[in-house]
C-alpha cells in the first residue's frame, strides 16, 4: 500500500474502497485520444488531434519515428470515426424525439 484515500469515512487503500483507475472508465473514444496524445507527447509534442505532429527527435531511429506515427494516426482516425458514430447516433436520438412532441 502507497496511498491513503480519504473517500469515506476513513482513509484506506483503493482496494478496501473499491476505487477505479481512471483509465479503468475510459470508453473507445478516450481510449484512442489518449493513446495519440500519449505518443503526442512521448514525441516532444502537444497532445490534441489539432496540434501538428512533432518533429522526429533527434537521435530516433526513422523507422521508429515513422512505427509511433502511424500508430497516433490510427489512433486520430479511429477517435474521429467514433466521434462521429457516437454523434450520429444522438442526433438519431434527437429527430426521434422531436418526431414524438409534433402536435
């Protein structure tokens, strides 16, 4: 035991309070934002699917640079097709039930 949360009564361990990592939480859609800002930010860069990919360091291996670029693209693409689906499917959700109040 490391750390000692506060959330009741007394302060215990994660496990006696039954906590949850953050990332144990985290749907498909955070998952693959965090995977690219992780490799975002692992590369000297900001994270955010905006921001412009970083430069490859200096001493990495090309093949290296080129290996984590690809993987934070997969990750952008995959978190904007989720996106999408996931607006998609409340829009859907939206003209259903603005299709029920019509008088």
């Amino acid at each position: 035991m490391v750390k000692l949360y506060g959330a009741g009564r007394y302060f215990l361990c994660r496990h006696c309070y039954r906590l949850a990592h953050a990332s144990q939480s985290e749907d498909s859609l955070d998952r693959a934002r965090r995977r690219s800002n992780t490799i975002r930010t692992r590369l000297g860069g900001e994270a955010g699917p905006l921001s412009t990919f970083p430069q490859r360091p200096k001493g990495m291996w090309n093949r290296t640079y080129e290996r984590l670029l690809d993987k934070a693209i997969e990750a952008d693409v995959q978190a904007e097709e989720l996106f999408a689906a996931e607006a998609a499917r409340l829009l859907a959700r939206l003209d259903r039930r603005a299709g029920k109040r019509d008088f």
